[in-house]
C-alpha cells in the first residue's frame, strides 16, 4: 500500500513513474558517457546498471530513436 502511494504521488509531482524517471537518469548519464568517454557500449551499459548490452540498446533506441553507437558517432561529429 504505500509503495503505491509512493509512485501516485511521484507520478503527480514528477510527471513520471519511478521506473520511467530512473530509466531517463540512467540514459542521461550514458548519454554523457558515450561522448565523454572511449567506453564501449557494453562497458556503458553496465556503468549505467543495466545487466545486458542488448536490453541497454534497446532501451536507448527507444527513448532517442537512435543507437548508443549512432549517438555517439553524431555527438562527436557536431
């Protein structure tokens, strides 16, 4: 019960789940490691607590519409 409570009044104040607002964190800072490190993106993925590369990308691609290594390749080009 108030593990619900929790999330209705994180959703209410922050706009987001607490999953969601953690997964946006989490690809905040790969973002920032990708252009700011020679890190691969297996490396990336774990700093960034995500178990398997594969499921990292994913997730990337889903919340930027590109790749981990697109990013990077654009980011450090512009």
């Amino acid at each position: 019960m108030l593990s619900f409570h929790f999330s209705r009044l994180f959703h209410q104040i922050m706009g987001n789940t607490p999953a969601q607002y953690l997964l946006q964190c989490r690809i905040t800072l790969a973002k920032h490691l990708l252009v700011s490190t020679a890190l691969t993106v297996k490396q990336i993925a774990l700093e960034t607590g995500f178990h398997q590369s594969s499921y990292f990308i994913k997730r990337f691609r889903e919340q930027t519409g590109i790749t981990p290594e697109q990013f990077r390749q654009l980011r450090r080009m512009g």
